[in-house]
C-alpha cells in the first residue's frame, strides 16, 4: 500500500477575480490591484519587460526592498498619503488587506488556487474535520469553514490570529466551529500525536523561518521533514488531503512530492504536485510562479 506519485508536475494558475488582479509584470517588479487600490511590489523572477511601464509610476502603493532583502523595507505612497486597513473579499470570505512591512497584503493571493481545491473538496464532505498549520490571517481557514468544515486555525502570531478571528466576524463565520490557537505549530501537533486526534484534512503551509510565541525557532528545511510525518499520523482512515504548500529558493515541487510520500507510504491514493502561480489579467497574460506544492488525496 502507498499512493500513487503522479509522474508530472501541475501548474496550478490563479487568475484575478472582483478584488484582485496581476495587470503587468517586468523589470523584477509587479503591478497588481487590490481592491480599488494599484500596487507595486518586487518579482525578482520577472525578467521581461513590462507592457505598460507607465502604470508602474502611477500606482498608489510602491514597495521599496531594503538593499539585497526583498521581504523587508518600505512602502512609499502616492500623493493622498498611507492607505490604512481596506476590506476585500474572495467568494463568501471577506478579509483585510495590510500593507505589512514584508511586501505582502496580509494575504497571499496565488494561494486562491488551493482555496477552490480546498472549497470543491470539503463540499463532498460531511462536516469534516480540518487543520490549518500556519494558518496566517485565516483566508484558508475561512474557505473551509464556509464549505462546511469544522476547522482548527493554529499560527504563533497573536497578532495574524486577531486578524484571522477578524476575519471571520467580516465573512459572517464568527458562529462556525472554528478553533483559534497560539501555539509553535510543532508543539500543537506532537500533542495532538499524543492525543490520538484525527483530522479530515490537514493544511501545511510553513515560512521558510519563523519564531514561535515563546522563541520557538523554525527552520523549513531542518524542521519539515518531522512535522509532515506527524501530520500524516493525524490523518483520520477516511481522511480526504494532505495539503503542504512552500515558498523557498532551494525547494521544489518534486522534492515536497518525495517528502511527501515518504510521509503518506502506509495509504493508498494519490500524490500531485507542482507550481503555483499568478497569471496577468489579459488574454495573452504571463504568469509568475510563487510557491510549490504538493497534495496527497485519498
């Protein structure tokens, strides 16, 4: 018994929706929308040229890397001053959009390839039972709950779970069975291990670092490995997924597929795994891949 490696990799490709879009890309940089506001932020893989370098001056946001560091600087803003706060909304999850001091909005918008998966998936489901590691500000968490799962959000950031909970007052799912928890993502599951609890579907989307809530250090490539095999013992024997999503230079979707099966080598189904990316909002739009994946499904 082990599951099926699908032998070729998937490119799964978000394109933009009512509050979100990639209009151009070049010149390591990216203009995209969010909401009624335009955004430039650093795409070092974007070696073309952009299509309308223009717009790239008139956007109301721009982030400036700070030297060789391209997650950390600062945003410079257009004539009417810094943006606060603004709402946003993807299906039936609304959300915050932030101009974080890391480049990102407070939300990864390739990420809404694995939500329609997640969405079309827990659909089929009867109250499920599922788990956010890494959870951030809940996007993810959120689409599960409004599909019907009954969902356990864990991230060590106070602040991205007050965002999350947040969240979920915004999308009227306040009242749906989600458990909030601050916790270093390692020690919640090893006690959930020791527990005996089982899950439906388990969602994994480490940072490449990170410190717990009590100085808890995280390493991608040192800690993963340990923390999937964990995960794979928390999966129910009707258990539906096994998502795992990665953003890091020195990784592939190949190397989290292998991972993977290592981890999910005593069940059947089947192992896809690749790329996921934005595409520009035209016709003949280029995409930028952003992260890997890899997803077992029984």
């Amino acid at each position: 018994m082990s599951p099926r490696l699908n032998p070729s990799p998937e490119t799964l490709v978000t394109r933009g929706w009512q509050d979100y879009a990639l209009l151009d890309s070049g010149d390591g940089r990216k203009l995209e929308r969010y909401g009624p506001y335009t955004v430039v932020r650093p795409e070092p893989q974007c070696f073309w040229s952009p299509r309308d370098p223009k717009a790239f001056e008139a956007a109301n946001a721009v982030f400036d890397p700070q030297q060789e560091e391209e997650d950390s600087g600062r945003w410079r803003f257009d004539a009417h001053g810094p943006i606060d706060a603004f709402p946003l909304k993807w299906r039936d999850v609304r959300f915050t959009g932030r101009f974080t001091p890391f480049r990102h909005l407070a939300f990864f918008p390739e990420q809404a390839a694995n939500w329609e998966w997640l969405d079309a998936r827990i659909s089929t489901l009867e109250k499920p039972r599922i788990l956010n590691l890494f959870g951030y500000t809940g996007v993810a968490s959120l689409a599960c709950a409004a599909a019907g799962a009954e969902v356990t959000h864990v991230d060590a950031s106070k602040k991205s779970v007050a965002y999350a909970r947040e969240n979920a007052e915004q999308s009227g799912l306040a009242d749906r069975p989600i458990r909030w928890i601050v916790e270093d993502c390692r020690k919640y599951v090893a006690r959930e291990v020791r527990r005996g609890s089982k899950y439906h579907g388990i969602i994994l989307d480490p940072p490449k670092y990170g410190r717990g809530p009590t100085g808890e250090v995280w390493r991608l490539f040192e800690d993963l490995p340990e923390l999937l095999k964990d995960c794979a013992s928390l999966l129910a024997d009707d258990a539906s997924f096994l998502l795992l999503n990665a953003y890091a230079a020195r990784i592939s979707g190949l190397s989290l597929a292998h991972m993977m099966a290592e981890a999910t080598a005593d069940r059947d189904g089947e192992i896809d795994w690749g790329e996921l990316a934005l595409a520009e909002d035209r016709p003949d739009g280029r995409a930028i891949g952003l992260s890997f994946f890899a997803r077992w499904s029984a």
